[in-house]
C-alpha cells in the first residue's frame, strides 16, 4: 500500500571512534493524505531523527522517505519540523519570527500575501 508520506527501511547510524551507531533500523510507515500520526518512544529511540530525515534535514544512510510520490533529498518549503527546544532569533518579535519563514518560503508574494 502506497501511501502519501512513505517511510520505507529507514535508517540512519551515524560514525564513532567506536564502531558504528545504529540510531533508526528498518523504520517502515505510510501515512495517508490527512491522517495524523504521532510517534511515541521513550528518549533516545530515534524519534526526533526520525522527524528530520522526513524533513530533509538529516541524511538517511538506509531507505529512504516519498512525499506524495517524489523521495525526499533534503529540505524543502513543503515540510518543517517544530524542534522540542526554542529555536527563535532572541533578538526578533514572535512575528518576525514568523515572518522570516514566510520570506524565504514565497519571496515573490506581495505583502499583502505574506500577512
């Protein structure tokens, strides 16, 4: 079954002085057009890099992920990931904040689109 987002043995290890770190092994999941998902795990079990690599924003380094049909590369402005620490510019407003995302998702809109 295809679905709209298409995790399929994904995986990521990462290298140490050590040997390799296995963090996601065999991760399969698809998600439908709509539905809601969340992932539950206690800390350190791949949760959030699971979330990344749908994101594009940490390499996969075994299967991959498919987003309404194309493989995810890396990021891009039909995704994003709400980070379980602050990341706000400290010294803008929460709007501008905001704001700076949308400028670099739709450069060309107007400001009226924008708001």
């Amino acid at each position: 079954m295809r679905g709209y987002v298409e995790l399929f043995q994904l995986g990521k290890t990462y290298r140490t002085p050590s040997g390799p770190a296995v963090i996601v092994e065999g991760f399969d999941l698809n998600i439908e057009r709509g539905e809601f998902v969340a992932l539950l795990g206690h800390s350190g079990c791949g949760k959030s890099t699971v979330l990344t690599m749908v994101a594009g924003l940490n390499s996969i380094t075994a299967g991959g992920v498919v987003l309404d049909g194309r493989e995810i590369a890396g990021p891009g402005p039909d995704r994003g990931v709400v980070f379980q620490a602050p990341c706000l510019l400290p010294w803008m407003s929460a709007y501008e904040n905001v704001a700076l995302g949308v400028e670099r998702v739709f450069p060309h809109a107007s400001p009226a689109e924008r708001k």
